[in-house]
C-alpha cells in the first residue's frame, strides 16, 4: 500500500523561493520569485500554487514581487479543521499581505481564488490596489445565475452540490490516486490544452496534491459553506459585506470554452466593478485561461499592472 504524500511535496522547486509566513492565525506556504510592489496569486479548484508558475515568471520579470500561496487546507499550507468561510478566507489573504510587509497588493485570482480577491477587495479595501479575476465572477454574480439559471449555471456548478454530502466527496476525490482531479481538469479544460505536452505533468502533480492528508476535505469545506451559508445568517452578512462596486480596478480574464463558470455569469461581475475596469474573452480557451494560454494571460495581466 502506497503511503499519501507529504506536504513538502508541494514545495516543487523552480526560479522561486518558498517560505512559510504566519498569518491570521495559521501558516502559509508561500512561493516567490522578484522585487517590487506586490502580486499575490491565489490559485483554485482542483489545484495549488504551482498552478501559477508562468505568471510568477513573467510578474516578476515585469519588475513585481509575485508571490503565490497555498491556501488554507491546500499543498503545504496549515490545513486547520476550521476557518473556511468567506469571512475568514479574507481573513487570511489580508493578514498575508500584511505578514509579508507590504502595504497593498495586486491580487490575481483563479477560480475560487479569484472569488476570493474579489472579496478581499470588498471587505479590506485599503489593502488592494487592483483585482484580477480569471475564471471567476463576483460571488454574488455567481449565486445569481444559479437561482436564475438553474439548468445552465446550476448545471455548470453541479459539482457544488456534490459537494454538500459528507465523507463520499473526500473519498470520491482521493480514489484511484486522485483519478477525479484528472477528470476535471481534462473535462474543464480547452481541447488544445488536454494535447499539449505539459498536461500529464499538470495532470500529476494536481492528484498528488490531492493526496496529501487533509488537502480532499479542506477543499471540500470551501464548497460546503458556500452553499450552506446561503441558509444561515452569515451568509446573508456575507452577502452585504460584498455587494459593494470595488474602489479598485478590475481586470476579468475568461475563456470561451469554459463549461464551469459560463461567459454570461462572468460578464455579470460589471455591476460591482469601478472605473478603469474591462473585461477580456480569450478564445478557445477552457476554465483554466493562465495554463492553457500562460502567454497571453501574462501579458494581459502585466499590461493592466502596468496601467493601474
């Protein structure tokens, strides 16, 4: 019987340095690579920093500091059995940049990490200078297409509901070393990406981390208070603290072909973006836009640094 993975294992060296930094209470894994104001890179479902290793790159080579982390319950970062409400995900991102001496930061988010950002933005403000959101609308874009749409985003964000049963998710993502996080990462992907020679390495190292204790469950908890706070009076003290037009400019990075979150739900967002905000559609590109077209995100989103 194979043994599960160490954390350290998400430690997958390159260009940058990794580090641990306490923040709101827990421990993070950090990696980063340059010098300069700060972009913190906050990845999705089903990954884990090294989902942005083109953008920590290419960031820094455009003269930032690019830093992405674990975060809470992911890859080498504290996996508490707590604190994954949208409250404390915040929590969390707001102390990081505080931790890493830095007065703001560009956030660049991916999925539930761009979900994030855009909540950051909302509920500490001061800390942000621009929002980058691929593949993520506003959370309460997001909830709205699902009660209005429920055969089109409903059916797109089925796997939120799956989530919702107890103990079957965390086997069912960790079965067959992870097959499932293969599944969607091919299902949710553009068809030139499932060809293109580094997917069995994204493939690989994704199911790996999956494996390591504690990672299946964290991620599902993300998914479980998203749905059930919706029912509860935090979630409607969530939804207050985000339905705010950002301060801040916002960049909305989409792929054509992505079946997760679809293009209308993402094109939503505009009614809490502000000013000097736009919004790009990359085609033939699935929900995974900065690894299947690392060039073209990495130069659209240091443009928009660069003019912020």
């Amino acid at each position: 019987m194979r043994l599960p993975p160490d954390p350290s294992t998400a430690r997958v060296p390159g260009p940058w340095t990794h580090r641990d930094v306490s923040a709101n209470g827990i421990r993070l894994h950090v990696a980063e690579l340059g010098e300069g104001p700060l972009v913190l890179l906050l990845h999705g479902f089903p990954e884990f920093w090294w989902t942005w290793r083109h953008q920590l790159v290419s960031i820094a080579e455009a003269g930032y500091r690019a830093v992405a982390v674990d975060l809470r319950g992911y890859g080498d970062s504290d996996k508490p059995p707590r604190g994954y409400d949208g409250f404390t995900l915040a929590g969390d991102v707001a102390g990081l940049v505080k931790a890493l001496g830095e007065p703001r930061a560009h956030l660049v988010g991916h999925g539930w990490g761009g979900m994030l950002a855009w909540t950051v933005a909302a509920m500490h403000s001061r800390l942000v200078y621009s929002v980058t959101a691929v593949s993520a609308p506003h959370p309460l874009a997001l909830r709205r297409a699902i009660r209005r749409h429920p055969r089109r985003q409903g059916r797109a964000s089925a796997h939120l509901f799956r989530s919702q049963l107890p103990v079957y998710p965390e086997r069912w993502l960790t079965k067959d070393r992870g097959a499932a996080v293969a599944g969607m990462l091919g299902a949710w992907g553009g068809p030139k990406w499932r060809v293109s020679p580094e997917f069995d390495e994204v493939v690989r190292r994704n199911r790996e981390a999956f494996l390591v204790p504690g990672v299946a469950h964290s991620s599902m908890e993300y998914h479980r208070w998203a749905v059930r706070s919706q029912l509860r009076g935090d979630g409607r003290r969530f939804a207050e603290a985000v339905d705010r037009r950002l301060d801040v400019p916002v960049l909305q990075l989409h792929g054509a072909l992505d079946p997760v979150v679809l293009e209308s739900t993402a094109a939503d967002s505009a009614l809490w973006t502000g000013a000097r905000s736009s919004y790009r559609v990359l085609p033939e590109v699935g929900h995974f836009p900065h690894q299947e077209a690392p060039n073209t995100t990495s130069r659209l989103v240091t443009d928009f640094l660069a003019k912020v």
